[in-house]
C-alpha cells in the first residue's frame, strides 16, 4: 500500500469528518483503493456529500454532469490530484 501525500491525508481526514465514517481513521484509507465498492462502502448520496465538503473546503464545485466522475471519484489519489489542480485557495 502506497502512503498518502499530505494532500490525501487532508481529503481523507475531510471525507472521514464529513461522512462521519466511524471505525475508519484517514489513515484507514488507501490512496489508490476505489471510493466507492470499496471497503468503505460509500454510495450516491456520500458522493454528494463529498460534492458539499470539497466545495466548501476548497472553493470549487464538482458537478453532477462532469463525464469523468468516474476517474475523479475513482479513488482518493484522483479525486485529491482533481482538488489540487482546481482548487481556489
């Protein structure tokens, strides 16, 4: 298993936060394992909450209609590069 970039360990730290994932330390969560059908069974509704957060952390929208949710959601390594190449502040 890969480590995490400070970065990662900064969206892993806001997904378990925001998602009140209990048992599951940012640490807990891979860097290149799936988001979703994963481990941490996250579904739709996790991937809106994830939308609200990143928004409101990183003052950028991600949106429902994007075609390449697939690869941005895909794991937490895509979906922090996403943030880090299109994030405001």
């Amino acid at each position: 298993m890969s480590e995490q970039t400070p970065a990662e360990r900064e969206l892993a730290a806001l997904l378990v936060d925001s998602l009140n994932l209990e048992g599951v330390a940012p640490d807990d969560i891979a860097p290149e394992a799936p988001l979703f059908g994963g481990e941490l069974g996250l579904d739709s509704i996790d991937a809106l909450e994830i939308a609200l957060a990143v928004s409101k952390r990183y003052g950028f929208q991600l949106r429902s209609d994007n075609d390449d949710n697939k690869r941005i959601f895909g794991s937490l390594r895509a979906l922090s590069a996403h943030i880090e190449a299109n994030r405001v502040a």
